[in-house]
C-alpha cells in the first residue's frame, strides 16, 4: 500500500482523527467543528495529516498552530497520532519534524501525553515545565447530583449580558496573551453554552464554556473560577443551562495537579468520591519560555490541543 502526506486535508480526514482521540484510552474531548475553529482563530494552521494514497483514509498526523502577538509568535503541537495499525512503521516522526521545522527558534508548546512526555523534553528540546502535570477527573452523568445550597455570594450571567471588555481582561488574568478572537469563537459554537460568574459587587470572578462533545459527553473546557464557592455556583447554573444534560454519558475537568478543588467540586457535585475517576492526563512543555498561569483559578483548560491553559 502507498501513502502521502497532506497538509490541512478534506474535513472527512480530520473527522477521522477527531473519532479515533475521541474513542478510549485517549479520550480527548473534540467535535468536527473544531477543524473550522483553528483555521478561523489562529493566525496559520498545518494540519500534516498521513493517507493511504488516492483516499482519504487516515494513516497519521500532526497539527500546528502560529498563534502571534506582541511578544512574538507562540507555536502549538497538537493532535499527534496516529492509527493503530500502523504504529511502529515510521509514520510520526518525519510529520513531527516537519512542523517542528517550521518552528525554527521560536517559542513553542504542546501537551505532552504521560508516555511522550520525556521524548519531547529530551529529543525535540521541550523542557520549560511546571513542576506538576494536569490530570483529568470525570464523572458519569447518571451519578451527578446538583446541590441543593451552595454560596449566596455568587451569581451568574450567560456571557452577552456582561461587559464584554470586562470579560476579556478578566481572561488576561488567566493568560497573559490575549484571547478576545479564540473567546469570541469559542462562545459562539454550535451548543455551547458560556456563563459568567460575579461576586455580589458585580466583579467577574470565573467563566466556563459548556458544549457537547464525541462519544455523547459534554466538556467544561474552558472553566475557571477564582475560588471553589464561585466554581460551585457556575457549575450549577451551567448544568441548568442544559435541558437534558443527564442523557450525556459523562463529563471531566482537565487541571493542574496542584489544584484540588476541582476534584472538590466534583465530589460536592455527585455520590462521592468512588464516582469519580481520575487519571494523570499530559504535562505543559515549551521550547523557550514557560508562560505561567494562576493554576488555582483552573478548574479545566480550554482545549487538549492547542491552548495552555
């Protein structure tokens, strides 16, 4: 059998690939839109996809995304790997080395999974990293429960009733890039729903994206809150914001290992703490520069592929 490489191939390859990390153990949590999401938002996506020749048969693939800014562009790996029945044959490597090519000496990231993560530090130079690795906590939906009290303190607004800009520099005190256009896009996906939560001042002190997901999950991914009360009240007020969220399967946080609340939150949330199931999920690597983030603010980040935090 022939193969060819090719770059930001038909939406039928990248459906493949969003089923195949989809389907366990990867678990990652992605849609079909997604493909359109990163051409829209970043400034240049490589989607390096492996085929069987004369169809769009996935083999492989590698994406990469030019994210720029003021203090330069910052490079992000995501979306490595490749089909079962051909591992072992040589096909991720040389796709690896191509992106990390167009990369050349600037500051690059990636989500390092548990067992890849010592090779990007090692061979492809990846070695600016917190001292924790993220983990990801999920719970079935059949075993969820939402409170009946939890702070008074705290109230939520879906995000077009508040002040947009407020909203915006609140999430510069979550990633010191701006993210305006990737916040717009996300907020804007089919079934989404954003909510924001404020204390009783009316200061912004967390927001979560909820949406639907393969494999019939939903992801909270974005969510962030200053503190476990605030994450309480958003989490309640996103889940009511979904009519028949209980016909989903399950739904996890993705989080700093040193934060526990969102295993807290978790935990307030269903029948304990043998209802939840945690493995370590992947690890922040740069090239250059680790950018730091307020991990006890991240209850899930955005997005397994091609944002930090």
């Amino acid at each position: 059998m022939e193969f060819e490489t090719i770059i930001n191939p038909p939406q039928e390859v990248f459906d493949q690939l969003a089923q195949l990390t989809s389907d366990p153990p990867e678990n990652w949590c992605f849609k079909s839109e997604d493909y359109d999401l990163w051409k829209a938002t970043y400034d240049q996506l490589w989607l390096v996809t492996v085929v069987e020749k004369g169809t769009t048969n996935f083999v492989a693939s590698v994406s990469l995304t030019r994210w720029d800014g003021p203090d330069g562009s910052l490079y992000s790996i995501g979306m490595f790997y490749c089909k079962e029945k051909y591992r072992g044959q040589g096909f991720g490597k040389p796709i690896f080395q191509k992106v990390f090519d167009i990369i050349g000496d600037n500051n690059a990231t990636l989500t390092g999974a548990v067992k890849m993560s010592a090779k990007y530090d090692k061979v492809f130079g990846f070695n600016k990293c917190p001292e924790h690795w993220h983990w990801f906590s999920s719970v079935k939906c059949a075993d969820v429960k939402i409170p009946d009290i939890v702070s008074e303190e705290y109230s939520t607004k879906d995000w077009t009733e508040v002040d947009y800009e407020a909203l915006t520099a609140y999430d510069r005190t979550i990633c010191t890039r701006d993210r305006k256009k990737y916040m717009t896009a996300w907020f804007k996906l089919p079934e989404s729903v954003t909510r924001v939560v404020l204390n009783n001042a009316g200061q912004i002190v967390g927001y979560a994206t909820i949406r639907p997901v393969l494999n019939n999950r939903f992801s909270p991914a974005p969510f962030y809150a200053d503190n476990l009360e605030a994450a309480e009240v958003l989490l309640r007020d996103l889940l009511n914001s979904i009519p028949n969220w209980k016909t989903y399967e399950t739904f996890g946080f993705t989080y700093p290992g040193c934060n526990k609340d969102p295993v807290k939150l978790l935990e307030k949330f269903s029948e304990g703490k043998e209802s939840i199931s945690t493995v370590k999920f992947f690890r922040s690597q740069f090239t250059k520069k680790l950018i730091a983030t307020p991990d006890h603010k991240v209850y899930s980040v955005s997005d397994n592929a091609h944002q930090f935090v």
